[in-house]
C-alpha cells in the first residue's frame, strides 16, 4: 500500500456524524495527527468530504474555495428552526396548500436564486459572531444578528416532480453557501414553507463522490494494506483551481529560497495564485503573479507557500 503522509483523501461522509468527527476517526485509522478538512457537511449530510493529510494541509485555503454540487430533498409544508429535518417545527401549511403547488412555478421560484444572491447564514450555523458562534446565541434564545453575505448559486433545478410534499433538487453554487438556507427561503417564497429533508454532497470543484470511499471501506482497506485507488491522491498530484507553471533547476533554486522568478507560458494574470511544479512533476510552491510583461504570457512570480 502506498504511504499516506502527504496528500488528499476523498471521504464518502456517512450520516450521524460530523465533518470534524471524520477527521477524527480518519486520524485514528492512519495514525497521523495532521488532517484537516475542506467544507463541512452538517451531521446529517452525506457525501463528499475532501480530507488533507500532512503537508497538503497548507493547501486547504486553496482548495476550501473551490465550487460545490449537492443533490437533495426539500419537504415542503413546514418550516423549522434549523432549517433541516433536525430542527423544531416553527410553522406549518395546510396540507391542501402542499398539494396545490405547481412544479412549473416551483422551478421558476428556484431560478429566481440562482446568480449572485445575499444570503442570511441560518440561525443555527457554525458562523460567529465576535468569536460566538450562531447557534451557541440560538441555543441560549438570543438574537441572532443579521448579516447577510453574498454567495453564488450556478444551478438550482428540480429533480422529478413533486411527491407527498418532497422534491428532489440539485444546487450548484459557491462555498459558503447554505443549503438548507435555500430550501427555507424557496419554502417561505412559495408561501408553504419548508425544510432540507436530505443532502449529499457530488462534487467539490474536479472531484468526484464516485471516486470517494466510506468510512467503513477506508478502514477496511487500510488493515489489508489494500491501494485506496481513486480516494488517495498523493501530494504532487493534488490539482489546484489554477494554473501550472513547470521550473527549471535554476528557477526551482530560487523558488525554495523564495525569490521571485521570470516564467513564460503564464495563464494567469496579475494577483492569481499559481502552482509551481519542477520538471520531475514535484510540486514545490504556490506563487502569486506580481507582474505580467508585454503579451506573450512573460511574468514575474513570487512564491508564497513553499514546500520543497
């Protein structure tokens, strides 16, 4: 089996249990100490959990931004205070009202969310405010402010057709963006209210649910010793939501004593990160462009992270 030290593990997060509870069982299982996470999933999500092991941490910044695609349930017909099925019934429609609701009107609700939208974080949320965190106020019966951010919602559809008050849906949208928010707001605007029955997270930016393993097969495979295939991927393979740029061993000198250094061949432009790998295919920075030079894709970059 290969050594996982370094690199990034694709979890099939299991309900029941949260996204820094699988990176607790996950330490347990490898023995290693150093795993952090790229998004959370609520308890009662499912999916896709990107998990960074040893140095790949120092990459989560770059990978936590990347875009999701989640595909769930939304109950119609009552409203709670968590948003999801967890929570309190705070309000509730006339069973006639749920089985008045019209599918073509149902989707056009949806797209009036899609695009660039401010959203209130759910009152029971893990955002803080002057290091409180929203649910601990929520839990205590205090306000919880309203600060809405803004988020980018690519895709909101439905999935088949509404079924005893339920629809499946699936959002693609920024990181940051709530799910269950949208399922209250689309429940409020339709005038019936509703909640997040289910979701599962697809995709994080290129990868795959598919490719994921459970919890459970994880730590089958590691005491066989078995090759996790798809859910492991070693350091220098990691791909990040920007460009490459390949070294030469004078270049790679400079970036691991973190000077600057001209590249051509640049896709980015002046400010985007770029990665910096040397001619063996070894990642050994994240750089920024500082300066772009004429046209013909010449720029300066700086390193930033540094790894070799």
């Amino acid at each position: 089996m290969t050594e996982m030290k370094d690199g990034l593990l694709l979890l099939d997060k299991e309900p029941g249990f949260t996204s820094h509870d699988a990176v607790q069982k996950t330490r347990r299982v490898l023995r290693q100490k150093k795993i952090g996470h790229c998004g959370t999933l609520d308890p009662d999500a499912t999916g896709l959990l990107l998990l960074t092991l040893g140095t790949a941490t120092r990459l989560t910044r770059f990978l936590i931004r990347a875009p999701k695609v989640y595909e769930g349930v939304i109950r119609f017909g009552s409203a709670t205070d968590t948003y999801d099925s967890s929570g309190r019934v705070t309000a509730e429609a006339p069973a006639e009202a749920v089985a008045a609701l019209d599918a073509a009107a149902v989707a056009e609700a949806m797209r009036g969310f899609q695009g660039e939208i401010q959203q209130q974080p759910p009152p029971y949320s893990a955002k803080k405010i002057q290091g409180v965190k929203y649910y601990e106020l929520a839990r205590r019966g205090e306000e919880v402010p309203s600060e809405p951010k803004e988020v980018t919602v690519y895709e909101f559809v439905p999935l088949g057709e509404i079924e005893d008050g339920r629809l499946r849906f699936r959002l693609a949208c920024s990181s940051g963006t709530y799910a269950r928010g949208l399922a209250h707001d689309l429940g409020a605007a339709l005038g019936v209210g509703g909640h997040l029955a289910e979701l599962r997270r697809t995709r994080i930016g290129g990868f795959r649910v598919e490719d994921a393993l459970p919890f459970s097969r994880l730590e089958e495979k590691v005491q066989a010793e078995e090759a996790l295939g798809a859910a492991w991927i070693p350091f220098d393979q990691i791909p990040l939501p920007f460009g490459e740029v390949t070294a030469d061993p004078q270049q790679e000198n400079r970036i691991s004593h973190g000077q600057t250094v001209l590249v051509r061949e640049l896709a980015g432009e002046e400010g985007d990160w770029v990665k910096l790998v040397n001619r063996r295919r070894e990642f050994i920075a994240v750089g920024t462009v500082i300066e772009r030079i004429g046209s013909a894709g010449v720029g300066i970059v700086q390193p930033k992270v540094v790894f070799r």
